[in-house]
C-alpha cells in the first residue's frame, strides 16, 4: 500500500491510510467489550503505525468510545488525529436520534473535547443530516467551531451530493465519510467524483462489509436477532451464498501475492482513486495487528486484474439493511 500518510483533502491535515474505527468500542454492537479491551485495541492500533482514530459523540450512550481513545493516548496527542462527529445522540429509550441544532451540535463538540482530553478535534464531521434543520444552519455551526480552532477541518458523513454541495457552500468540507468495500461501491456514482472534483477526502467504513470480506465465514452461519447483520441481504439466504463465493475468488491472489483474504481487500481499497483512509474495526490487539498488515500489501497488475474480473462476475447485489 503506497502512501502510508495522506493529505486530508484541500486542508492541513494529514491522516493514516488505515484509520480505527471505534465504533466497536463502545461495546453497543458486541457483547463482552470490557473498557480494558478498548484501551488496549486503541494502543495495539497507535503501535502498528495507526495515527487515524475515527469516534463520534454517540459512540456509547456515556461516551465510551471517545474516553478510551483518550486514555490509550494519553500524552502522545500530538502524533495522532481524532476525528469526531456531532449530530446524533442517545435518547431516554436508548434510541439513536439525529439533531442538527446549531446549539446541540456545539454542547456535543464540547463534551467529545473534554472526554477525549484534548481541546481541539483535526477532524469534525456532521454525522448525519438533520431532515428537519437546514444542512446550512448545522454547516453554519460547524464552521464556526471551525473558525474557533476546536477543528482543524471538516467533514460530512451520510450525505447526497446535493446536501454536500449545500453544506459546501456554507462551511468548507475537507473530507467526505460513506460506506464503501469490493462489494458496495455506491459512491463512485456520484459522491467520489463530486469529492473528486472538489478536493475533498473520501474516509470510507465497512471496508470487510462487517466481517463478510474477510474469508471467515461459512455458509450455514447463522446471525442471532442480538446481532445487527441478520437485518441485511447480503447475510441471507442465496446473497449470502453468492457473496461467500466471490469471496472465494479472492483467496487464490491472496495466495499468490502471500497474504490473508483482509490484508488483500484493505489494500485494494486504500488504493482506488479518491480514497483518502480506510477505517477498520478491532476490539482486540489481535484483530488489530491482523488488520494493518494490509498497509505493506501492493497489488501488482495482475491482482488488480484479477479483482476486477471478480467485482464484475459478481455484479449487483442487494445491500440494505432492513428497518
């Protein structure tokens, strides 16, 4: 994987090609994720050559996520990136619920500066369009904390292009996070060419589709209704099938280029034009060292060959999640 530290878009900040994303350490999708198991995935990551560490305000109901992060780097803040988001927080019936009020993002910035020890972010992004709050009041708001310093840039996550163009206009984006891996490439419709176009960087999520790419799964495996991947397709019946059997066609150029299934699919992602950072999930040392192995993987010709051909027998798939 070339580039190993890149640019983030058209603003002064630089990020690892592998970022962490933290999510799973918040131990809401997961069970058994003890606080210890954080701190300790965080420092594996910051040891392996990660400086990208990917959390948001409502990663866990108390803030979970962001509290590790700080702890695992506790005085070495200065040779990583924290990159938040605001915009959506836990509710009294513990459900997720989107607010883009200029006034609840900037108390949410504020608490992720204090539980993350630090007081200013490289990375700020709305987390997700408020349907009921002009994307120009919540952008307004974000640029202001950017003008404040408690950013050093910008983003946008879940968003058409016609709400970043609008968030664009009222606040400068610097980055760009969607979903994207070999078998959901939605955005290289539209979105990366618009952030192409733009000088925005794409962070991309779910670069293993939740485990799927990683070539561990079987076909009678079967996901518990405690586990959120029985609500998608791309787990089910003959998709999920199909799916494992792409899977397949990627492990003999692994083999050749002598590296595993993840390491192969992480690298091609980081790879593709307009990827800026790939982030990954961990919840253990392991799965971490597991992970970065794919920042020392080049694809030659003939593996980007052999990808493309696979990507293009696969064809469409259905891949959202059911409500």
């Amino acid at each position: 994987m070339n580039n190993l530290i890149r640019r983030l878009g058209n603003s002064d900040v630089s990020v690892s090609a592998l970022g962490l994303g933290c999510w799973p350490l918040a131990g809401m999708t997961r069970e058994g994720i003890t606080r210890e198991d954080a701190i300790a995935t965080v420092r594996a990551a910051y040891e392996s050559g990660v400086t990208h560490f990917d959390t948001a305000f409502c990663y866990g109901e108390n803030g979970e996520s962001e509290r590790a992060i700080a702890a695992a780097i506790d005085g070495k803040r200065h040779s990583v990136e924290f990159a938040s988001k605001c915009g959506i927080h836990w509710g009294a019936d513990h459900k997720q619920c989107v607010n883009g009020q200029p006034d609840r993002l900037r108390h949410e910035v504020e608490e992720s500066l204090k539980r993350l020890s630090t007081d200013y972010l490289d990375l700020l992004y709305l987390h997700a369009p408020d349907p009921e709050v002009p994307i120009e009041e919540s952008a307004s708001a974000l640029r202001g904390i950017l003008e404040s310093g408690k950013a050093k840039a910008i983003g946008a996550s879940n968003m058409t292009v016609d709400q970043l163009e609008r968030f664009h206009a009222a606040c400068p984006l610097s980055a760009c996070q969607m979903p994207y891996n070999m078998l959901q490439r939605g955005i290289e419709t539209s979105v990366l060419p618009w952030c192409q176009k733009n000088n925005v960087a794409m962070v991309v999520y779910w670069p293993l589709m939740k485990g799927l790419l990683t070539g561990t799964m079987k076909n009678d495996r079967v996901f518990p209704l405690s586990d959120s991947r029985h609500k998608y397709p791309m787990f089910k019946g003959i998709e999920f099938k199909k799916n494992l059997a792409f899977v397949d066609q990627l492990r003999p150029i692994a083999n050749r280029l002598k590296c595993a299934v993840p390491d192969l699919v992480l690298a091609w992602t980081a790879e593709q034009a307009g990827i800026t950072s790939v982030l990954f999930g961990a919840t253990s040392p392991h799965q971490v060292h597991e992970n970065v192995r794919g920042m020392s993987v080049t694809l030659d010709t003939q593996a980007k060959n052999d990808i493309r051909e696979a990507i293009s027998a696969r064809g469409s798939i259905i891949g959202r999640r059911a409500v």
